[in-house]
C-alpha cells in the first residue's frame, strides 16, 4: 500500500515546471539552434499526439473508477485504450509532448529538459507504480505484464 497521507508532487506538476524550463532556457541559453523554421511546427504534432494520449488515458482511469493519481492506491486494472500498446500512456504522453514543445522551439537546451523529465520522472515514477500493481493486482498484473511493454 502507498502512503496516501504523504505530500508528493505529481508527475503532471514536474511536467508543467519541465514545460517552464524548456522555455526559458530557450529563450536564455539556447544553444546551437537543431531544427529551423518551418520545420520545427511539426511539433505541434507531437504535442497533440502526446497530449491526446494522455488524456485519453486519464479517461480511461475515470471511466473504471481509479485514480489517475500515482500516490492513491489503484481500484481497478485498466488494460484497454492506449494501456493495449503501453503500460504507461500518461508518462509515455506527457514525454511526447515535451519532445514536441522542443521540436517547436528548435533549439538544443529544451532536449535536455524532455530527457531529464524522462530520466528521473517519467521512468522511476513507472518503475514505482509497477510494483504497487504487482501488490495490488498480483497474477492478473503479471500476465498484463507479459503481454505490454513498459513504453512502446
């Protein structure tokens, strides 16, 4: 069981601070400048994409009544939608979102703010949740496991 009285931040406010950072170091500390315009507005695409994926996948989490939050006890094994293709869909969305917001700013700083977010939030928050639905969910879990990759 997760200590559910224990303050966390959640991914989602570490992916709002990796968003800010991704900016300001564009506009601060660029670097060298990867993708020119107009071809750094295919972007765009990977944000929608990686948004829609993770919204999707937080319906998913309303709809079987569980929370999407990662320090709340999980309800309910939601293995339809985008959880077909990825064990992770929210991570694996908000990671694509942020590749794209770096596609769309051209620069070279904000990659390093998507790999740091993917690094040290994205994958041990996953890694950490994996064990809670092992304890929680047990066999049904494990053959889940068998059948999806943890990201793609």
């Amino acid at each position: 069981m997760r200590d559910e009285g224990k303050a966390r931040i959640v991914p989602g406010a570490w992916f709002l601070g990796a968003v800010g950072a991704m900016v300001v170091l564009d506009r601060v500390a660029p670097g060298v400048r990867l993708i020119p315009a107009p071809y750094r507005y295919g972007g765009a695409l990977l944000i929608v994409a990686g948004t829609a994926a993770a919204i999707w996948a937080v319906r998913l989490f309303r709809q079987s009544r569980t929370s999407p939050m990662p320090h709340k006890t999980p309800a309910a094994l939601v293995v339809r939608g985008p959880y077909r293709i990825s064990r992770h869909p929210m991570y694996l969305g908000l990671t694509v979102t942020l590749c794209g917001a770096a596609v769309l700013l051209g620069s070279l700083t904000p990659w390093a703010v998507a790999a740091a977010f993917f690094a040290f939030v994205a994958r041990p928050s996953a890694i950490e949740e994996e064990q809670v639905m092992d304890a929680a969910f047990g066999e049904a879990y494990g053959r889940y496991k068998v059948r999806v990759r943890r990201w793609l």
